[in-house]
C-alpha cells in the first residue's frame, strides 16, 4: 500500500494541499480544532491576484520583486502571480464567498505597494473566515483525507535514507503516536514568539523548528514583517486594523492631528509596510503617538465595510466612525522559512513544507501584502502534484524524541526579549543578549520548538550587518550593494552563535 501523507496544519496550506493530494490518503493533523489556530481565519484584506480589467500577473510579479528588496526569487514571483486568478476562481467555485458584481467582475481593494486595485474580498474584511469556511466544508467531505483533530506533529521521524519517514504525534492529552508517511508541514507563523502579534500566539515556528531539528535548510529567518496598523488596546494577540483601511483613504496622524506619513515617502499612508512600521515605531518611541482617522475615508459605511475592525475597535470602546484609532506595529508574517524549492520539496527527502512556515523565495525581504493566502494556495497545489507523482520510498523510520515544553513564563520571557531586541528595529548588542536569553532557557528546557525557531532568527539577524527590507539594523542602516539570501541549518546557526554574538555585543 502506499504510504500516506500526513499534512501538519489545517490553514489555507494544509487544506489546499490536502484537497489536491487526491487520490494519495492524507491524515490531516490539527492541533487546534479546525478553524481555530490559524492565521487564515484572521485574514481581512483578501487574495492578491490579477484579476482586474487594467491588470496583468507580469504587473503583480514585478510589485511583487520591487517590494521583496532584491531578495525575491523571479521564478516563484511569476509562478505566484500566473496562477492568481485561476486560484481565486476555484475557491470561489468551492464557496468561497468573494464580492462580485452582477456582470462577473471582482471587487477589488488596493493594498500598499501594490500598482493596482488586486485584493480579492469577502464581505469587506471577511476574507479569512468565508475562505477557510468553504475549505472546511471541502475537507470534511473530502473521502481521501481523514481528519485527526486534537492532534500535532511534535517532531519528525528519521528515516533509514537519511530523510523523513513521517512524524511523532501528539494528542493534546500529551499521549504520543509515531505515524509513518511522506510529510507536508504547514504549521504557519513564527509572530508568535513575539509578544505583540497579530497572528494566533501558538504561532511559533514548529515547523522551522522541526524541520530544523532534522538537518533541512532555514531560509531568511531574519525577514517578519511588522503590520503598521494593529489596534493597540493591549490584547494578545492584537487585532489588525486591515491595509484596505489606508486603501480606502484612512490617513495616520500623531496625536496633534498631524498627518506624519506625508514627510516619510511619496505613498504616504501606502508606502511599503515595513517603511510605514517604522515610521509608527518611530511615533510611539519618540511619544507622539500613531492614530489611523477613517473617519472621513470610511465614517458611517465603517460597520458594513469593515465589520470585524469595527468589532475590534467597540469592544473597546473606540468608535471608529469618529474617534481615531490607536495603532502600533505588530509582528504579523514570516517572509523567511524552511527552504523549499518551487514544489515544496525541502531537499529532505519525504519532507515538504508549505504556507508561511516555508520560504519558496516569492516575498524575499519583504511581502506584498495579501500575497501570503495566494502563497498557500499556489505553492499547496504545486506540493499536492508533486506528491501525487512522487516514487514511493521503501524506508525504515527511526525513533525521535519528543519535544520538550517550554513553561509558560519563560516562553513569557522569550516573547518579550524578542519583541524588544529582534523587532522592528534590532542592533547587535540587543541580538546578542537575547541569543544569551535564549542559551539560558535552553539550558534549563531543552529545545523546545521555540527557542530553536527563535534561535534561528536571531542568529540571521545578527548575521545581517545590512538592512533590507522587514529587516532594519540601527546599528547597519545601509543596504548592501549585493542581495543575497540567508541559508543556514540549525547546526550552522549552533555554530556562528558565539562569535557572532561576541562580535554583536563588541559594538
Ligand atoms: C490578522 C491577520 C490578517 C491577515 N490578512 C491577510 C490578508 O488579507 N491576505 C493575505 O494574503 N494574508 C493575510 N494574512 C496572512 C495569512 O493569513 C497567513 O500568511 C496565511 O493564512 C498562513 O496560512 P498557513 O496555512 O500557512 O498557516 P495558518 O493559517 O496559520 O495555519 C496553521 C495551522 O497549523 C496548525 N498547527 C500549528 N502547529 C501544529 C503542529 N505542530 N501540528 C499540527 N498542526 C499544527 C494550526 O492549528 C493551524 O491549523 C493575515 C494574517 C493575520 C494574522
């Protein structure tokens, strides 16, 4: 009999994937009831993809190269955004409830460095949740896939070739069972390790960590992206105040009324997230404060058009509709993961990755927005065909060690350090101490998922005496002439950690 798949995740990746793995039998791990624990359901912009009368992919590829800051693979980006529409159209076929006019046309919504109006909606910030509704639906009607909720991939199985013969799972009642199959991580973000995050907080690298574990290559960890526009009213995770705010005509203002993006670049309220993050930082650092004013751009329509921002925003007794919004930069998506090539395969043999936890290259130091559900679903189709024609292999899995669990006041710690010292303004001397942070609690807990993906990011960030990007170095404010992308191994990171981080503390 052939050998399973077994797909870690219930995103837009996992799903995807899962859907067109068929005929292959696929068990499907969740750890978190499906629907819950991902950052699909959160989504509120919608699908990037050319689908617009005065549109074309060569346009959504090109703003996606000029966005990645000369780190975006040319191939994955055109892959990417040749496949948009087709992708849109086939959610929307399996229910995904996209706004279309009578005739057929899309309604699309402008997002940040995007050169034309491409976001595909749902119900105006709905996006996440009617997609991933539709996709449920599919799933659980789907006679290939066998859905074991409650359970999570806890590490990965070596197999007698020196690959992956399949993954150590866990029931959330801690009981442990080795299943053997070809494996597709899509375990999503690593944001949450930082303490203000828009993303679920269990959000933290497992898959990079797994996979890491077993030798696979890590590719620009250092890259988060900072989402400018979170709603600051102290919750965690932080709400989002979606980029089709500033889209519609929502200006960011300092707490005089001053509109501060105008004096930071031509786009203004639409320049490149992560030039808009720093400029909130800036704001909040310097203490005058960052506000975004829908009130002229969106006013009364704010309920109906933005529903869940509306939600957000009275559930803490802020009315959008004529108080300003309080807004801070929160850690929001993963451009770097494990290193995959163009079909998910990560050069480990019987492992794939797809979704936010993997790095095909198509957002490079910086994503554009809304290209990260289109991500999901492209790249979980390509690994699904590839799967689908994959040999079997004939393997013997080895025993692994379960993961150890990281305490809730030190992961606690954790999140705090890395908010404060690989945010979104990082220097040598804060990465070297929180490498030291993360030394210490390993020494007392293991390797915990956690820290190896924190690790990793840390130590690229170190590495990088340039800024590009998500990625800014107070310490190394220029760009490099030459791009080039981070690939390092967890034996690597090991590796260049203490010199590294002497050098960093040095400065
Ligand atoms: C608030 C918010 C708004 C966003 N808006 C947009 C937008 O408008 N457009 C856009 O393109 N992108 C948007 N994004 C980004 C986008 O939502 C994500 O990049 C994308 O949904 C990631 O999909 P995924 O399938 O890779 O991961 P996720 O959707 O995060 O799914 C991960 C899955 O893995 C499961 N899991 C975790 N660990 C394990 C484990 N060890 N074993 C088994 N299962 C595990 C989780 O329970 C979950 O089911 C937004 C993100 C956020 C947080």
């Amino acid at each position: 009999m052939t050998r399973p798949l077994i797909i870690a995740g219930a995103g837009i990746a996992g799903l995807w994937t899962a859907l067109h793995a068929a005929p292959r039998r696929v068990i499907l791990l969740t750890g978190a009831p499906l629907g819950q624990g991902a950052s699909t359901a959160w989504a509120q912009g919608g699908v990037a993809a050319a689908l617009g009368r005065d549109d074309a992919p060569d346009l959504h590829a090109a703003d996606t190269i000029a966005a990645g800051a000369g780190l975006v693979d040319e191939a994955a980006a055109h892959i990417l955004a040749e496949a948009g529409p087709g992708e849109v159209e086939a959610l929307y076929a399996l229910g995904a409830p996209f706004e279309r006019s009578r005739n057929g046309e899309w309604a699309l919504s402008r997002e940040a460095a995007h050169s034309r109006a491409r976001v595909a909606r749902v119900k105006g910030d709905q996006a996440g949740a009617g997609i991933l509704a539709a996709l449920i639906a599919a799933v659980r009607a789907a006679d290939h896939v066998e859905i074991r909720e409650g359970w999570r991939a806890d590490a990965l199985l070596p197999a007698s070739d020196g690959g992956c013969a399949g993954v150590l799972a866990r029931r959330s009642d801690d009981a442990l069972a080795p299943l053997e199959g070809d494996v597709v991580l899509a375990t999503g973000s690593l944001c949450g390790l930082y303490a203000v995050t828009t993303t679920p907080w269990t959000s933290q690298g497992q898959a990079l960590a797994m996979a890491a574990q077993l030798g696979a290559v890590i590719r620009d960890p250092e890259f988060v992206q900072f989402h400018p526009t979170a709603i600051d009213i102290g919750r965690d995770p932080t709400p989002l105040a979606t980029e089709a705010l500033r889209g519609e005509g929502a200006i960011l203002i300092d707490r005089s009324g001053r509109r501060f993006m105008r004096a930071v670049h031509p786009q203004a309220e639409l320049a490149p997230r992560d030039v808009v993050a720093r400029a909130v930082h800036r704001q909040l650092r310097t203490g005058k404060g960052a506000f975004l004013d829908a009130r002229a751009a969106v006013g009364e329509a704010f309920p109906e058009r933005f529903p869940s921002v509306f939600a957000a925003c009275m559930s803490a007794g802020i009315d959008p509709r004529v108080t300003p919004i309080p807004v801070a930069p929160a850690s929001h998506y993963h451009m770097g993961g494990i290193a995959t090539d163009l079909n998910g395969c990560t050069g480990v043999s019987g492992l794939y990755a797809v979704g936010e936890c993997a790095a095909p290259g198509g957002h490079g130091a910086n994503r554009l927005a809304s290209n990260s559900l289109l991500d999901g679903l492209v790249f979980g189709r390509r690994a699904a065909e590839a799967l689908r024609a994959a040999p079997a292999r004939a393997v013997t899995a080895e025993p692994a060690e379960a993961a150890p669990a990281l305490p809730g006041p030190a992961l606690q710690r954790l999140r705090q350090v890395m908010s404060a010292e690989a945010g979104v303004e990082r220097d040598g001397v804060g990465l070297a101490r929180l490498i030291a942070v993360i030394d210490d609690l390993e020494a007392r807990y293991g390797g915990a998922h956690a820290l190896v993906a924190a690790r990793l990011t840390a130590v690229a960030a170190l590495a990088r005496t340039e800024s590009r990007g998500a990625h800014f170095r107070q310490d190394f404010p220029q760009t490099d002439a030459d791009a080039r992308s981070t690939r390092m191994t967890l034996e690597e990171a090991r590796a260049c950690a203490p010199r590294l981080s002497a050098a960093g503390a040095a400065e």
